[in-house]
C-alpha cells in the first residue's frame, strides 16, 4: 500500500507538470484570499489550484473538584497543510495531492503521514464521479466532510475523535441529481482498505463497503456552504441537506477501522482472525441569515468471530486468556478494545455582519458495557459543553482567531494526562490561529 501512494502521488505530480506544458499561457485568475491561488490555461481547458494554511494552537486543562491546581499547558503547531488540485475538462480528470507538514495527523491519536489526499478521478458522466486513492471518507459523520479550516470552533466534536476513521485508500462513487425544481439528492458509495490512511506493512483484515445518501430540499448551499461549517457566506434563502450513513468494515485490526496491524487475534491453528465493525449515522446541518445548525449521532457496534482464541501481544507473543471482571469472555474483552457505543452532537452558531461569531456545542458519548470508550486515561468522558466565540479578519476562511471553553463530565476511574485518578470534571480552553492562503 506504501508504493501504491507512491505511485499515486508521483502520478499526481506528472498531470501537473503536464498541464503546465501543455497549456500555451498560464493565466493567475482572480485571487480570493484563503481560497488559493488558481491558474488557468488560456483554452480554459486545463485548471490548477494551489492552497493552503497553517493554525498554532495553545490549550490549557484544569482539573476540577480535585486536589491538583495545576494547568496543563500544550502548545503546538496544530495544522500545517499544503494543497495541490486540478482539472483538465476535455479528458474528465482532477485530481487532488494534499500534504501534512505537521505529521500529527487530524486527531491526537492518529498515525502521522506526509501524504494526506492522493487521489485521481474520472467524470463519468456529468452527475457521476469515480475516484481512486487516498481521501476522506464519505462514512463518516458529516463534521468529517468539511475542511479542518473552516470548523466552526477551535476542534472537532468528541464524537468525531472517537469513531471517525477520517482517510482511507479505495474506489469512491459520488454523483448528483436534480429531483424536482430545487432538490437534490447526493448518493456516494466506497469501497476502501478499511485500514485508514497509509498501511505500511501487511494490510490486514477484509475491504470496507460503505456509502452515504444527502437530500437537499432547498437547493445547494453558496461557496460549497455544505462542507464548510459557520455561514459566513450569509445564505440569502434557507439551505438545508440531511443525510444518512452506512459502513461494514470486515475485519479490522484496530480500535476503528484507522489503522492496520495494531490489534491481532487467532483461530486454534494460529491463522488470523479478526472482528468486524460497523457503523452508521444520520446528520443534518442548516444555514440561514448567518445562522447555522449542524446536528450528527453516530452508532457503532462490532461482531466478534467465535472462533477467536489467542491474542497477540505488543511484543508479538500471544496469549490464550481474555479475562474481563475474572471471567473469560472472549467477545467481551475484544469489544473492551474497540471504539463501540454511541454519541450524539449537536452545535450551533451565529456570524454577525461585524465578523465575529457565537458558537456553541453539546455532545455526549454513550459506550458500550464494553468498550474502549471506557478507558479512563483517554475517554471515560460523557457530556461535553463548548462555547466559542471567533473573529473572522475577512468574509472568508483566510484568517481568523477562535476562542473556547469546554465543560467536560468525566465519570468515576477517569485519570488525569499523568494517569492518576481524577476526583471531579475537567476544564479544558483552546486558542487557536488560522492562516489560510
């Protein structure tokens, strides 16, 4: 899989070194601050794109209702991505090489990459697209669709960080079809490694299928409104899409379907046996005057083989015992290592014309009996309240400074970031800067 993103980043490249000696004029259209520069060819034929931004980022967390006074301060830098994109319109191609500089990937835990898009496609027709290579997924919740520079507060909600598989390498289908004078409807469908993004060594596990299905009633949304979160754009007339979600990843080898080769069981005769893990959600988001409601619930659950005896262990031993409360449970203690239960988000916000804007967030985790939502170093959290108030230095996501404040509920055996039992909540500020070009 290592090669193949090779290959594809390389192939990447050449159509854009060929673009640009094949076009007899290369033309710097109109620049909008923080939505890249674009070039054209003079037959309009061939376009590219080149875009990007950074965001340090500052955070600060008390324990609260606990005998430590200390803050625990971070500080970082959280984003730093460069962006290359084109289209050639007579061969029906674009493509997409998108490139992490920070190699901290889009949550804490996530595996660090230098390629983060990597992707070619093919207009099949004018309403069907076919990709192949490294993108975000469209099994996600919808918060994972919408670009890491225009999220509405300083992060992402809890639910995406707990289940949200963010990249992955496959064949993606995506088209649009105009169902009445305003509406549309936006079937995607995937089949991917189901191993996130970059599988190093051996690519373990099955395929991941999945897809997602959008109904927008009132029409799209201005300035691609719907995959970005605060309406900046201050839409004229109420737009609204509602979508559901569906993915069945066949034998992961991890905690959700991110990362290939972490976590390894066995059958009796030592082949590889893996669970399986599913997944599906609904969510909305609406956008009106400056206004925005975003709302998302996400369920996941796994399937655990019988025939699992053996694990292996981080140092490649395995072990035949899977105690769970002094009981061997073999289906509960794989369960205890997988992101499996629940969670709901719902965030809204307000852009005033002065560019500064309100926001704010409730979200809530519900594991499973089992689950490693459970573990009290880094989840055993249950509700989540945010307020965040932002200013925005144009009409634009080219830059912008975010402010906010979580009240986070952390229920009994939750420890602290040194692993020490925590007797109340926790307090968490963000600061965090955007300069997007």
């Amino acid at each position: 899989m290592k090669k193949l993103i090779k290959i594809l980043a390389l192939s990447i490249l050449m159509l854009l070194v060929t673009q640009l000696s094949n076009a007899q004029e290369i033309v710097l259209n109109k620049y909008k601050f923080g939505e890249g520069l674009e070039f054209s060819g003079n037959d309009n034929n061939y376009k590219m794109e080149i875009s990007g931004y950074l965001q340090p980022y500052i955070d600060s967390k008390k324990y609260l209702d606990n005998n430590d006074s200390s803050l625990y301060n971070r500080m970082r830098m959280r984003r730093a991505r460069l962006n290359f994109s084109g289209s050639s319109k007579k061969e029906k191609i674009s493509y997409r090489l998108q490139l992490d500089l920070t190699g901290g990937g889009e949550g804490d835990a996530s595996i660090g990459s230098l390629v983060f898009d990597a992707w070619i496609a093919y207009d099949i027709t004018k309403r069907i697209k076919l990709t192949f290579g490294q993108k975000g997924t469209f099994t996600d919740n919808r918060e994972l669709g919408m670009r890491s520079n225009t999220l509405q507060l300083v992060e992402r909600s809890p639910i995406s960080g707990a289940f949200a598989s963010i990249r992955e390498f496959g064949f993606f289908a995506e088209s649009s079809y105009k169902i009445s004078k305003q509406s549309y409807i936006k079937p995607e469908f995937a089949i991917t490694n189901g191993d996130g993004i970059n599988v190093f060594g051996k690519d373990h596990g099955g395929f991941k299928y999945g897809g997602r299905i959008d109904y927008l009633p009132f029409g799209l949304f201005n300035n691609f409104g719907q995959y970005r979160q605060a309406d900046i754009e201050r839409e004229l007339t109420p737009k609204f899409v509602i979508g559901a979600n569906y993915s069945y990843n066949v034998g992961i080898s991890d905690r959700r379907g991110s990362e290939s080769g972490t976590i390894l069981y066995l059958d009796n005769l030592n082949n590889e046996l893996l669970p399986d893990y599913m997944k599906y959600g609904v969510d909305f988001l609406f956008k009106y005057r400056g206004f925005s409601l975003l709302g998302e619930y996400i369920n996941a659950s796994a399937r655990v083989p019988a025939g699992i005896t053996q694990r292996v262990r981080v140092d490649g031993t395995t072990s035949t015992v899977f105690t769970v409360n002094g009981i061997q449970d073999v289906d509960s203690y794989v369960k205890g290592r997988m992101m499996v239960g629940e969670g709901y988000n719902l965030q809204s916000g307000y852009v005033f014309k002065n560019l500064f804007s309100i926001d704010g967030r409730v979200a809530f985790l519900k594991p499973e009996t089992n689950s490693f939502l459970n573990n009290g170093t880094f989840y055993n959290r249950s509700n989540f309240y945010t307020l965040g108030i932002t200013k925005y230095l144009a009409r634009n996501y080219g830059a912008k400074i975010q402010l906010d404040f979580t009240y986070i509920n952390a229920k009994p055996g939750s420890n602290d970031v040194n692993g020490n039992l925590i007797n109340g909540n926790e307090f968490l500020t963000r600061l965090i800067t955007t300069f997007s070009f």
